[in-house]
C-alpha cells in the first residue's frame, strides 16, 4: 500500500476486529451473496466507460459497472499490465483509473475521443476527471493536471512541505479540492495521523485549507473519499480516534458547502463513500465473511442494499501491491523480511508473549506456513502498546484467497485474522 494508505489499511483492520468481537455491524445486507470467489469474464463492450454513465468499481483484474440491482463485468480498455486501482466515473465524461505498476504508475483515462495514458513518474492516486474533461491525479504532496484535449502535465506543488496529496476533486467553479496529509511529527502515530480537505484556484494558482481538523500526542484524525455531491458541495468521512484506546474510531459523514463544513450524522462503522447514483450515496462496506469490498446504496428512508461489489475510492483487497510485494518470493524470504513492507495475515492480539508465542507455533504446525510473533515496536501502524500479534506471510497473488484458507485450516481464528501490509 501507499504510505498514506497504509493507515487505511491500519484503522481498517483496527475497527474490523473490534467489530468482530462486540458483535457491532454497518447497516449492510452484504451476507445475501459473497464478493468473493469465482468471477465471470469480462464483457468486451467498453463503451459504457468512454461515456461515464455508469458508476464503476474495481473488480479484480476488470470493472464492475453497477446496472440498478445488476452489475455487468467490463474488461479495461488500455491492455496494460499493472494492478486496476482508484476508478473514478465522471457523468457524460469519462473513466479514469490506475495501472498500480512496480515503479511509475500509469494514470488512463477513457472519453468519447478515446484512450490516454499517462505514466506517473512514481505512485499515482485517485485520478478524477471535470465536467469539461480535465484530468487530475495526486502524486507525491501535489497535483498533477491535464487539459482536455491535451497531452501535456501540468505539475501542481501542494500546500505541505512534504505533505502527502490524495483524492482530487473538481468542483462546479473548476476549483480543485483534495486531501493532504500533514507531515509526521510527534502525534498519534508514526504513520498518518493528520489530514485535512484543501482547496485549489489555478487562477491564483494558491491553496487554502478548508477544514480545520486536528491530533495531538494521542489523537488522530483523518479524511476520507471526498466526493462532489448533486448540489455541488462536498461530502467526505472523517475517522478520529485515540491511540491509547482500544476501541474502534468514530466514524462520521461530513459536508462542506462552500468553505464551511458541517457534520451531518455519526456512522455505524467503517464505510467510506463510493460517489452517488443520482442522487443517492453509495458506499464501500467490507462485506463480513470474506473482507471483501462490496457496494451499498443508501435510499431515501436510510437503509442500505447491496448493489455491487468492488472497490471506488478505496484500495481494493484482492490484489497485491506491486511495489510492496513480490510473489516470487519464497516464503522463507518473506519470513527472514520480517513484518516490513508485504501484505500479512495478521492475528491478535495476545496479552502476552507467551500466548502469542504458542499460537504461532500452532500456526506453522497446521499450515507449515512461517508464523511470527510481533509487538507495536515493530508494526506500529497495526498494533498497539502492551500487545502482542503473529504475522504469517502471504507469498501468492492471491491475498483474500490465503485468508480464507488461512481461516478455514483454523477456524477458532477466523475471527482474529486479517489482511494488513506493514
């Protein structure tokens, strides 16, 4: 993962577990039909992406376009190689989305005069397009910016000396507003504990920072997945918590109309936004047996029904980060990596060394996969202070796959497992 996605991952993992214990669930009907498993072929016709009618989501190695209850399965226009990530649907526009590559990024996008590429010189995020065709991407702590009709990259410096940029959107007005990461310091955590919405006027060519969201030593608060609602103004989640309690963060929806934001309501749990079938909220929930990404409606009288699955605004589970991990690495060579930038199955946590010390021992007995015992000097992001977990590595490009059999070769852990990359 990104860095500033691995917190993502760290808080997801976090709320998951304690969601899994308290018996506390978001509002989803998710357990009518699994994300996961066997997936049928992609269709050929593209050309529901060149015109953006449809919401679209990360599928595995293809596109899930949401149909009212269906879902139609469309295969990538560009032929490239690279994990899909971060798609965005734009109305009459377009599509545009990430080829997550090892090395430099490649940020396509498909409009009625057909397919661009672009290669980020790095890690490219969320990429998005305007109502007239303008594309942006966040690389690094700025913006990147192409005009409509033209092939040429406009760089934009962000706000933060070394700040961290993430999910650029345009507004009606042709501003831009995105997430920034502050630069660590010493708060919460030694990842991302610190973001707030900023805005962007090419005209002055200056940003300013339209929420006021802060942390300290011990607390943490972060944006998530802004979206440009119907009316113009923008809906966001915010998620806070302290790092010295164990309990899951606070989730809330957040609007800002203008330059003034306004929480509008608590959430249940983890749920980011998805973006909007007409006037209505979608989000990615993860769906409960699997960790799954699925997709949710919110109707108009607030319950929620399953319409898709797959991932929009947030990174999708099922495939391996090419710049994290390799899978032809053994599992030897992952084990003697430690617990340091690969995707794990996580277990935990143990009040104790010893209790975590037998499991893992229990771990490579049932699976004869290597198991380690980890504490929050060595995986910060994913464990707290006075607790211990085991780390198991996962060594195919199958990530959701291993867990499953992770949990069904040890059922009574079903519960304490989960993907993480640290």
């Amino acid at each position: 993962m990104k860095k500033m996605l691995t917190f993502l991952v760290a808080s997801s993992f976090c709320a998951l577990a304690i969601v899994a214990r308290v018996g506390v669930a978001p509002p989803s009907a998710i357990a009518a039909g699994s994300c996961r498993g066997a997936r049928t072929a992609a269709v050929v016709d593209r050309s529901v992406l060149a015109s953006g009618t449809r919401v679209a989501a990360v599928d595995g190695d293809a596109f899930s376009v949401l149909r009212g209850g269906q879902a139609d399965r469309v295969s990538a226009p560009d032929h490239g190689t690279g994990v899909l990530r971060h798609v965005s649907v734009t109305a009459g526009v377009g599509t545009t989305y990430v080829r997550d590559r090892r090395g430099d990024d490649v940020v396509v996008a498909q409009t009625p005069r057909g397919v661009r590429r672009f290669r980020a010189a790095g890690e490219a995020l969320n990429p998005s397009l305007s109502s007239a065709g303008d594309l942006v991407w966040a690389q690094g702590g700025g913006l990147r910016v192409v005009a409509a009709g033209s092939d040429v990259v406009r760089m934009i410096d962000g706000p933060l000396r070394h700040g961290i940029a993430f999910s650029p959107r345009f507004r009606d007005d042709g501003t831009i507003v995105a997430g920034i990461v502050s630069p660590s310091s010493e708060t919460a955590s030694e990842d991302e504990s610190l973001s707030n919405l900023w805005g962007y006027d090419s005209a002055s060519d200056g940003w300013r920072r339209l929420t006021d969201f802060s942390s300290g030593a011990d607390r943490w608060s972060v944006v998530r997945t802004p979206f440009i609602a119907p009316d113009g103004s923008v809906d966001f989640v915010r998620v806070h918590g302290r790092a010295s309690q164990d309990r899951a963060p606070a989730y809330e929806l957040w609007r800002l109309q203008g330059s003034s934001p306004t929480e509008l309501r608590s959430l249940p749990g983890e749920m980011y936004l998805a973006g909007f079938d007409g006037s209505a909220r979608l989000w990615n929930l993860r769906e409960g047996s699997t960790g799954a990404w699925a997709i949710d409606r919110e109707d108009a009288d607030g319950s929620f029904r399953k319409v898709g699955c797959g991932a929009v605004a947030v990174d999708p589970l099922d495939r391996p980060d090419p710049d994290r991990r390799s899978s032809t690495r053994s599992a030897g060579e992952q084990a003697a990596a430690g617990a340091g930038g690969f995707d794990q199955i996580l277990v935990g946590d143990f009040s104790s060394a010893g209790a975590a010390d037998q499991t893992a021992a229990r771990i490579n007995s049932v699976t004869g996969s290597p198991a380690t015992v980890v504490d929050s000097t060595q995986a910060s992001a994913v464990v707290r202070p006075g607790v211990w977990a085991v780390v198991v590595p996962i060594t195919t490009d199958d990530p959701e796959g291993d867990l499953s059999r992770f949990r069904q070769a040890l059922p009574d852990l079903a519960d304490w497992s989960w993907i993480v990359s640290i």
